[in-house]
C-alpha cells in the first residue's frame, strides 16, 4: 500500500525538521510511503535542510510552490502523488511513530473518507507567553468545544492533519485555490455534503506548537477570523455559527459603546450609562467566563498563570471578531506573498478537478501513464 504525506512549508527553520523526521520515521508496515515537501519558497534555509534530509532519505521529495499559498501546495501534492491515500500534513506539528498507521486502520474499521488523530497543544517555549498561548488555544472557551482541539472521538465536522482516501479529493477538484486560509474547512465541508465521512481517533496524536506569544497568538486569531467572511462568500457551508461568534461579541459592544457616545452628544446622560453599562456588561461577563476558565487550567496545571487567562481569551475573541468585521467591511489586508496577486486568476475547481484527475491512479497502466503525461502538460495555473 502506498501514501503519499504532503506537507506545505515556508520560512519552517525552527520546525521542519522535526516536523518531516516524525512523519518519515513512521512505523506503518507494509506501508510505503513518501513524503512530499512543498515549498513555497522559503528564504530563511528551510531548503537547504530538506535538501540536506533528501539526500539522506530518498522517500523524501522536494517540490516547488510558486503560488506561496497552502492549497496550491496541497494540491501539489495531489498531482504528484499515484497513492491510494494522501497524509495532509503541517510542519508545526511533530506525529506519532503509528500516526499513520492508525488512521489508516481506523479507515478501514469505520468506513469514514478521512482520518486524523488527537492534536496535542504544546508550548513554542518555557515562557509564560508562550504557555498562555497554548493554553489559550487550548480553552474550549476560547476555541469552542467543537474545535478539532477539543473535540471528542468520533465522527467529526472536520479534522486536523488527515489521512484520506485520495480519491474523493480528486473527484471534488482538489483544494479550493482561491482560499488562502480554511482551504480545509471548504474540503471538509465539500466532502460531507458527498456523502462522506471524517472521524477524530484518540489513538493516535500529534503535538502542536502553538503560537510563541499572545501578540502572535492575536495577529493569528485576526488572519483567521478575517478569512472567515471570505470563506463563508465561496462556500458559505464552510463555516459554523461558532466561526462568527467573536464577531457578534464585538460588533454588540461596539454598537452599545457608540450608541452611548450618541447619547452623550444628544445630551441624554441616563440612556448613554444605561448603553455604557451594557457594553461593560458584556466585557464583564466574558472576562467572568475566562476567569472560571482559567481557574480550572490552574488546577489541572497546578500554577498561577492560567489566571491570566481571562485577558488572553477575550484579546483572541476581540481580534478574531475584529478580523471577520473589517472583512465584512471591506477593509483591506496584506496577506504576505499570497501569490504576487494572481489569486484571482487561479482555475476554477472544475478545471482543478480535470487537472487532478488527469493524473489519478487506475487499474489500467496505460491509463495511469496517459494522465501523467497530461498532468506534465498542466504543470500549474493557466498562463493569464
């Protein structure tokens, strides 16, 4: 049986490594795999070390990522890979010797299109900031209960790092391109309404670091949430209420406090402390839930820091609903390199799909060998 890992990296120095050894030292019998590194260009010597780790290993393969964005790199991947099962991968997280596999055992045993194990949070460092960070990630408060980070076993909405079955993804086109981020809630979802399933196994882990700080952690929780509406604007089954619930936090606080100011300016002093003490309310009542939860990370941690926590939930809520509330408003961001701007003219995902399956595994050789010669003819985008 063969399966084909893709990882997507750039500028990974602090992480690679350690990050493609876990998945090339597997222990899968009777498995062969290779693992697909896509590299979207890095600068910072991350391809330098997996040249060096290529040479050592040949089941490791180097690939170009022009685009610079995940779902080109995933879709790579894809088009490289003649396996069975594809290992959607990413570079800070370190897997378990029988990450594979399990998931793939689980596969079999459930019937399900894809699997990934339980991620477990870790620290970028010893630091308070770097614990809170983790913590915070870790808060089914701060991610919801419903987050692949603190979802319980069983068939799941979606999942982290999976193992699938790699023809599914061909059939629905590959990974939407046009997504910069939640490219796999969209997969997710995509897979679902065909009927497929995915299930979450705790036999099974991998560890991720989360971000080093909270102003990282804050910068990550603002992307996200700003790509959230945009999401939602191509696939508006992607997302769960859950994804917009920072957004209501801070869009009802906002409108209290300026409805307040309003007040002040009309001169009507009781409604502008009535709308003021609202607004405080809310604030209050989510720093009262942030505290209950950092009271109970303390305990579990057995030190003080959790109860910092309150302050760390409600800024990631804050520049999470921040993120969706200027996308919704069309203020404009700087994604970094996000393909020196030819998002928009990438194929759709028909044309993807055609691509994709151009270069599928069939039982027939001639076939097979047919659809790689066309893939060689679409190495990527359509020139403009």
């Amino acid at each position: 049986m063969m399966v084909s890992a893709v990882m997507a990296v750039r500028d990974e120095i602090g992480w690679i490594e350690r990050a493609v050894t876990s998945v090339l030292e597997q222990d899968a019998p009777g498995v062969d795999l290779e693992v697909l590194v896509v590299d979207g260009g890095s600068t910072d010597g991350t391809r330098e070390v997996l040249q060096e780790m290529s040479a050592r290993d040949p089941r490791l393969r180097v690939l170009d990522n022009p685009h610079g964005l995940t779902p080109h790199a995933f879709n790579t991947g894809l088009r490289e890979s003649t396996a069975d099962y594809v290992c959607i991968l990413g570079s800070h997280a370190s897997y378990d010797r029988d990450y594979v596999r399990v998931c793939l055992e689980e596969l079999e045993r459930t019937g399900a299109t894809g699997c990934s194990g339980r991620v477990i949070l870790e620290p970028a460092g010893d630091s308070l900031a770097a614990q809170l960070s983790a913590w915070t990630l870790g808060s089914p408060f701060a991610s919801s209960g419903r987050s692949f980070r603190t979802a319980p076993q069983g068939f799941a909405d979606t999942i982290p790092y999976p193992v699938f079955r790699r023809q599914p993804l061909v059939e629905l086109g590959g990974y939407n391109e046009r997504l910069a981020r939640n490219q796999d809630n969209d997969m997710n979802q995509r897979l679902r309404a065909a009927g497929h399933r995915l299930y979450l196994t705790w036999r099974t882990s991998c560890r991720y670091r989360a971000q080093p700080g909270p102003r990282e952690l804050m910068r990550y929780a603002y992307r996200n949430g700003y790509w959230n509406f945009l999401t939602v604007r191509e696939n508006r089954r992607a997302m769960r209420l859950r994804h917009f619930m920072p957004l209501l936090f801070v869009a009802c606080v906002l409108l209290l406090g300026l409805a307040a100011l309003a007040a002040v300016a009309l001169g009507d002093g009781t409604l502008a402390a009535v709308l003021a003490l609202l607004a405080a309310a809310g604030v209050g009542l989510h720093l009262a839930a942030g505290l209950a939860e950092g009271i109970r990370t303390a305990w579990r941690a057995r030190r003080p820091g959790p109860l910092l926590l309150p302050a760390c939930i409600l800024g990631f809520h804050a520049s999470y609903g921040a993120g969706t509330l200027a996308a919704l408003l069309g203020l404009r961001r700087r994604e970094p390199r996000q393909g020196q701007g030819q998002a928009h003219r990438e194929p759709q995902l028909a044309e993807l799909g055609e691509r994709l399956r151009d270069h599928r595994v069939t039982d027939h050789h001639d076939e097979q060998a047919a659809g790689e010669d066309r893939l060689r003819g679409h190495p990527g985008s359509p020139p403009p």
